[in-house]
C-alpha cells in the first residue's frame, strides 16, 4: 500500500520529499562521478593545445599541420561513435565505459612516442576511436536515471567537467610541460601527455566496480526510493510514448535529428576551433611563460561554468529548452566576433571569456531536446548520431583556425569566421519544431 501512495503522489513530481531525497541521492552517486571521469576525459581530448606550446617547435609541425592534427581526432570519433553507443545500450553502461576509459588512457599515454606530423595524425585519430562512445554514453546513462524534469542540471552537471577539466587542467598542464622537461631524456609535454593519460586507465578499472547499470540495481537507493524513481520513470516513456521514435531506423528518417546534429557541429565549430587554440592565442599576448599561459587560460572555462549552471537552471525551472539553447549560442557567437574586432589584445580575451559563457551553456540544455521524441534503443542511436557526425565541426574548427593562422598571421580573422558558426546555430534552432517539456505534462 506504501507503493501505490507513492505512486499516485510522487510520480513525475520530483518536488516532493522522496523526490528530493532520491534526485540528491543521484547527483552525488551518479553525475558526480561521471563529472570527474570527463574531467578526466576531456583534458585527454584537449591537452594537445598546451603541448603544441613546445611540442610543434620540437617537431616542426607548422600551424595548419597542427590544426588538422589537432582536428584529425574527431574523425576517428565519428567513425565508431554510433556503433559503441549501440554496444553500450546492449551490454550496459558499466561494462562499456570501463572498456572506453581504460583504451583512450593507454592511446593518451602513447602520444608521447610522436615523432613528426605522420604519427601525430594517427595516433590523434586513434585517441578519437579509443574515446567514441563515452560523452553520447554517458548522456544515455542519465536518461535511464533521471526524470525529464531533472535532465537539464543532470546532463548540465556532467558537461560543467568540460569547463572545469580546463580550469584546472590548463595550469596543471602548463606546470608538467615547465617541470618536466628532461626527466630521463623526454621533453615535457611527453611527461604531460604520459601523466595526463594514466588516470584514465586506472579510473577505468574503479569503473568497472563502482557504476551500477540500471535503478533497479542500485542498493544505495532503499526499496521506497527505488520504487518511486522507477514508477517515475515508466509512467514517464508510457505518458511520451505518443511523441516517441521506438525504432532505430527511424531517427535517420526523422528531419529534427539533422537540424539538432547540424546545430551540435555548429557551435562545436566554435568551442574547439577556441579550446585547441587558446594556450596558443594567450602565449600570443606576450611575455607570459607555460605555467602563466595556463593559469590565464583557465579564466575563459570559469566564465563557461557559470554559463552553463545558470542557463541549464533556468531551463529547468520553466521547462523551456529550445530558445535557452539558441540564445545561449547566438550571446557567445556574438560577442566571439566582437573579441576579433577590437584592437586591445587583453579586451579581446575578456570578450572571448564572455562568448564562452554562452557557447557552453548550450551544452547542458541542447542534449534534453533529443530526448523529447526518442526512448529506448532510438534513444541510445539517436544521442550518438548527434554527438558523432556533429564532431566534424571539431575537426573542422581547429583546422580552419591553423589555416587562417598560417594564412594571415593573425587570429582575429580566425575568431571571425569562428563566430558565424553559432549564430547559424542559432536560427537553425529557433526554428526548429519540438515540444518543450511543459507541453509533456
């Protein structure tokens, strides 16, 4: 009788005290978690940018060698990203995210042993296969936890690691390439890559015996809590089963799922043209060494975090989605460009700290749109369709900006042309035809 009362009173309200008590339980077992393996995750993705500080000099990689390197990895993501969320949906998330954190770490170590551009090619493109699978499977995971109420701080939760990996990653990164430097015979930006890399492969094993697949497994969670999240959830999918895409073939056929993937590669044509850059864009400032480059290049990804919070907290409480992902990213496209214009160098970086507040704020609240019309096997198809063919704007940003570089000497052209790519986001968003989850009710 317990059961039903909180059934019929609980259910899709997590406001009430046993709503409260299980979300908070959630966030801390869960998205905490999967906040510090992406942490983890992302510095892999991105420590390229600092050691191209020294490591393009040591190698002689000129700047559009390192734009496509740098941008080389997201084709080797796209090439596996749908296959691997499709393995991790059939054997579970804890099995599969074990396997991808332990490969990209060994991958990671490895890209010390670069010798010149050929390798640096490959071994990128091997980081991005090692890594397919792991953003778009963790976005998969909290859907199998998470009431569509809770998803935008949930899924906002996650993503705040692709900030903070870089406020505290871009100083630690700096240091190791400074301290390091000719410890038994390697330059320093191999020790990064070396010490960066090897936390992956041992969280991957914690991985393995810490997440837990589905709610009801979870023995954290006391049987009264368990029921209530996983009555929630299945009168959730049944209530949007009438909106829902059940088969796998159908997102291909399905027009919003190329409008929300060409939105993603949009605005990440901005965010990683400006992530892999911005070691590089800050030395360019002058009389700054390694470990002053990255205490400076952190400050960008505070501003970010605050984006993010804030945008995927209003989100949340109106159960708007759509136009809080379009703003977000016209605010950072706009005041990307003008970061370009003006002629202070150091105006310049403050004005890119405020674009960054607006490009990843999209990230927390762009990823419950999706989840409006797909459940299920679409669901774990769907979210890595996006996330995979959207990487191109990953390799295209990073390489369209060493182009520019070597091109016209100059940045300011390339954060130009950087900017246009979220403003496009954002009329494709705008117009974009979805429910919000006010409509779900």
């Amino acid at each position: 009788m317990a059961h039903a009362n909180v059934a019929s009173a609980g259910a899709l309200d997590a406001g009430t005290e046993i709503g409260k008590r299980v979300i908070g339980k959630l966030h801390r077992k869960i998205v905490w978690y999967c906040f510090f393996l992406f942490m983890i995750n992302y510095l892999d993705r991105v420590n390229v940018g600092f050691a191209a500080l020294t490591m393009n000099a040591d190698l002689g990689l000129s700047a559009k060698v390192y734009g496509l390197g740098a941008g080389i990895f997201f084709l080797g993501y796209i090439a596996f990203e749908i296959p691997s969320n499709m393995i991790l949906h059939k054997v579970g998330p804890r099995i599969w995210i074990a396997r991808i954190m332990v490969t990209w770490g060994i991958v990671g170590c490895a890209m010390a042993s670069i010798q010149g551009e050929w390798s640096f090619y490959a071994l990128r493109f091997l980081l991005g296969l090692a890594e397919a699978g792991f953003a778009p499977g963790v976005l998969l995971y909290l859907t199998y936890w998470f009431p569509k109420k809770e998803r935008g701080k949930a899924v906002a939760g996650f993503m705040l690691a692709t900030v903070l990996s870089s406020v505290v990653g871009a100083p630690l990164s700096g240091y190791l390439l400074s301290s390091t430097h000719g410890w038994f015979g390697l330059a320093g930006w191999q020790w990064m890559f070396i010490l960066e890399g090897v936390p992956a492969v041992i969280m991957g094993v914690v991985t393995f015996f810490y997440l837990v697949d589905r709610p009801e497994q979870g023995n954290w969670l006391n049987q009264e809590e368990r029921h209530w999240l996983t009555t929630t959830l299945a009168a959730e999918q049944e209530k949007n089963a009438v909106h829902a895409q059940h088969e796998f073939r159908e997102i291909f056929r399905d027009k919003r799922m190329w409008i929300l993937t060409l939105i993603y590669m949009f605005n990440a044509v901005a965010i990683y043209g400006v992530v892999l850059w911005l070691p590089q864009i800050v030395k360019s400032l002058g009389g700054l060494n390694n470990f002053q480059t990255g205490i400076v290049s952190a400050i960008p990804f505070i501003c970010a975090a605050v984006g993010l919070v804030l945008v995927a907290r209003s989100s949340d409480r109106t159960g708007e989605r759509k136009m809080h992902t379009a703003c977000a990213g016209l605010f950072g496209g706009v005041f990307l460009a003008a970061s370009a214009l003006v002629p202070s160098p150091v105006l310049g970086l403050v004005l890119i700290c405020i674009a960054a507040m607006g490009l990843w704020a999209t990230l927390g609240v762009f990823w419950t749109l999706p989840t409006q019309f797909l459940t299920g096997a679409a669901a774990a198809g769907g979210i890595a369709m996006i996330n995979g063919f959207a990487q191109i704007g990953g390799f295209i940003g990073p390489y369209l900006v060493g182009w520019i570089r070597e091109t016209t000497h100059s940045f300011s052209t390339a954060l130009l042309v950087l900017a246009v790519s979220p403003m496009i986001g954002f009329v494709l968003c705008a117009t974009l035809k979805i429910r919000n989850d006010r409509a779900l009710e």
